[in-house]
C-alpha cells in the first residue's frame, strides 16, 4: 500500500552511492546476493535473540535491495534474470524473519509464525501469478515501470512488511499479537489481488484481448 509512495522519495537518494558502485564495477547481481547472504544472517540472530543484530541485518538486507536495482538502471543492465533474482531471494529472506522467531520460542511462537508463513505464501503467490498473466497481456506497469515484471498493489507490501520486521525486532516479546495482526492484513491482501487479477483477466479475455506468446 505504501510502496507507490516510499519508492519516488528513496530511488534519488541512491543515485551517488550507485554511481560510485558502478565505476568500482559492481554488478547488480552482486548486490543482490551479497544483500540476501547478509539478510539471511537475521535468522539465527533472532533464533539466538539477538535482536539488533537481527534488526541491522534486515537493514542492510534492504538497502542492498534499493540498490541493485538502482544499478542495473545506471548500468543499462536491467533484465528478467535480473528481476527474477532478485524477487526470488527476496522472498525466501521474508520467510527467514518469521521462521526465527519460530525456533526463537517454539512453544510461544511456533502457531503465530505459521499463519505469518501461511500469510506471506498466499500474497506471494497471488501478487507472482498476475505478474505472470500480466506480462502475457503485455499490462502496462502504471506505478513501477521501472520494474522488471507487473506489481499487484495491496494492503501489505513490501514498505509494511519490513516496517513489521523492525516492530518484531524492537518488541520481540509481542511477536504473537503483532504477527497474527499481520497476517489478517496479508488475508485482505490475498483476498483483494485474487479478486481483482481475477476479473482484470477475465475482462482482458472477453475483450478480445488475445494474451501475448
């Protein structure tokens, strides 16, 4: 929900730190996995309740994020390989907050951290399969064009999922209310993309609108 607001305020802010990077020849790709090798390390700091070094890991995680983006724009390197990377890892560093909560406290945690799971499937799967019907309809991507494939807004995306990454760092102790809040969010989320990918779809094909193969 926030992303279409967060992305235009951060995207110039990088633009120096990706023009140093670039002359030093760093690639996109590598931000990327350097990025999620750092982001990873959040689960066992959390399973160990280390929770600033959690929280400076999931930082650093993100900024990476901005940034290998960002360069392969610079660097006219933009691609699908690229794209698809990127949104993969993203997704497997997602699942590695909750599931250290989960080992963190198994008696405590373990039915919270299921549903956040659950939770962040369903919007997953819902926002990467319009993506998929999108680039066959070939959909134009009105808020992130510079993206590598379409995004399907909802109540949570990326800007209030790491927002709740930080709350679960700083609180760790309400873990079970604040993940179990979240994942009603992600269910309206789920919900909400289902529906409307569903009867854009259905528009595009009794349009007439042959889908692109």
């Amino acid at each position: 929900m926030l992303d279409k607001f967060i992305t235009p305020i951060i995207k110039p802010m990088l633009n120096t730190v990706v023009a140093v990077l670039h002359k030093r020849g760093v690639t996109a790709d590598q931000l990327t996995m350097m990025g999620f090798l750092v982001g990873m390390l959040a689960l066992p700091l959390i399973a160990f309740e280390f929770w600033y070094g959690a929280l400076a890991a999931i930082a650093v995680n993100r900024i990476f994020d901005g940034l290998d983006g960002a360069l392969a724009r610079h660097a006219n390197q933009s691609s699908s390989a690229g794209g698809y990377l990127d949104i993969t890892l993203d997704f497997l560093f997602y699942a590695a907050v909750p599931l250290g909560f989960i080992l963190a406290n198994p008696e405590q945690n373990a039915i919270a951290g299921a549903l956040l799971l659950a939770a962040f499937i369903g919007t997953g799967s819902s926002f990467l399969a319009f993506a998929i019907a999108a680039e066959k309809f070939q959909l134009d991507k009105p808020q992130f064009k510079y993206k590598s494939f379409y995004y399907l807004n909802g109540l949570t995306e990326g800007t209030e999922t790491i927002a709740l990454f930080v709350a679960l760092c700083l609180w760790p102790q309400h873990f079970v209310l604040l993940a179990s809040i979240f994942a009603a969010a992600c269910a309206v989320t789920i919900l909400t993309r289902i529906y409307g990918g569903y009867r854009t779809l259905k528009a595009l094909e009794s349009d007439g609108n042959p889908p692109v193969k």
